[in-house]
C-alpha cells in the first residue's frame, strides 16, 4: 500500500504539555504506511486578522499548503475552560479562510485531546468538531481520543507511557487506515 500522509498539529505551545505527549505518542505508534509529521509551528501563527488581506503571512501560507498536501490532518486540542485554546482556534481559522487552496474542504482529520480532567477534552474535541465542519472538514469524529487524568499517563520526560491511552492510539491508526483504504478504493462505474 502507498503512504499515507499525516499532519499533526499540538494547539499547546506549552513545555512539558500533555497534547504534546499525545501528539508524539501518536507518532510514534502510526507505523507503515503512516508517515506522521508532528508540526512545530503553530506558536509563530498570528492571531486572525481580516484587515491582513492578501497574501497570507508567510507562516499561514506554509501551513495552508501543506494541511492540503497531507491525506488526513491530525489535530490534538487542550481544553480550556471547556473549550480549545486561541492558538488553535487561529490554526483553524487560518485555515478556513475560502481561498485557494482551501486545505479543509474534503479533508480527513483526526482528533484527540488530552486533559487531567477524567473527560480528557471532549468539549474541546466537541467544539473543534464543530468549527472544522464549518469550514468543510471532513471530521471522522468516530475514530478520536480522549485521554482523561493524562497527567498519570505520561511520565517526567514528557512521554506518553500509559498503556491504555498507548493501546487506544496503535487501534485508532488501525481504524484509521481502514478507513482511507475504504476511502480510496475505486467504486465500479
């Protein structure tokens, strides 16, 4: 089977994150045919502002065309107060922007979040959910993850080493390639 192209993009810029734990963890696990590149941008994207006009900032534009390139885009969201983060409402709004390329329109994205709450971010994932739809995201909101109290799930170094949030993720990717196989697939005329 060809590879399959996957963008990541962490909405924590903070050190010692737990999104940033997941992210890698989620690296890590993909395996053939995933090739996962975990983007370490998004700090230097600017906030949305419409007066910017065209072209984009050269950040925004790089993370535009490569969103579009990529077979499925990976967003892994922190929750605050029950929501995403602005660094990743930006990202997202970025992209959404209806403009050529349009990086959104049709894509596969996967989500997951990580939070020490037991929820492990669900009404961030909710929301983000929401958003992405919006801009034509094709949300396959039946293969996420939540790591809830991921605190206890990822030691001092930052690593993921829960073995149940580490089992979720090696099957999300599973359901994952079923899924664009599926997807690919040539229906008879």
């Amino acid at each position: 089977m060809e590879s399959i192209d996957v963008f990541g993009i962490c909405g924590s810029v903070r050190a010692g994150s737990l999104n940033r734990a997941l992210l890698l963890a989620a690296q890590e696990l993909a395996g053939a045919p995933f090739q996962v590149e975990a983007w370490d941008g998004n700090a230097g994207v600017p906030h949305v502002d419409a007066t910017m006009g065209r072209p984009f900032p050269a950040v925004v534009a790089t993370l535009r065309d490569r969103v579009a390139a990529a077979d499925v885009l990976l967003l892994v969201t922190p929750e605050l107060n029950r929501s995403i983060p602005g660094n990743m409402k930006d990202v997202v709004d970025w992209l959404g922007i209806l403009a050529p390329p349009r990086p959104l329109a049709g894509k596969p994205v996967v989500l997951m979040s990580a939070s020490p709450n037991r929820l492990g971010g669900a009404f961030a994932q909710l929301q983000l959910a929401d958003l992405l739809r919006r801009c034509g995201a094709e949300v396959l909101s039946d293969l996420d993850v939540a790591v809830g109290y991921a605190h206890r799930h990822v030691d001092d170094h930052g690593v993921l080493v829960g073995e149940d949030p580490r089992r979720e993720i090696a099957e999300l990717w599973q359901r994952v390639l079923t899924r664009v196989q599926s997807d690919r697939q040539v229906v008879p005329a």
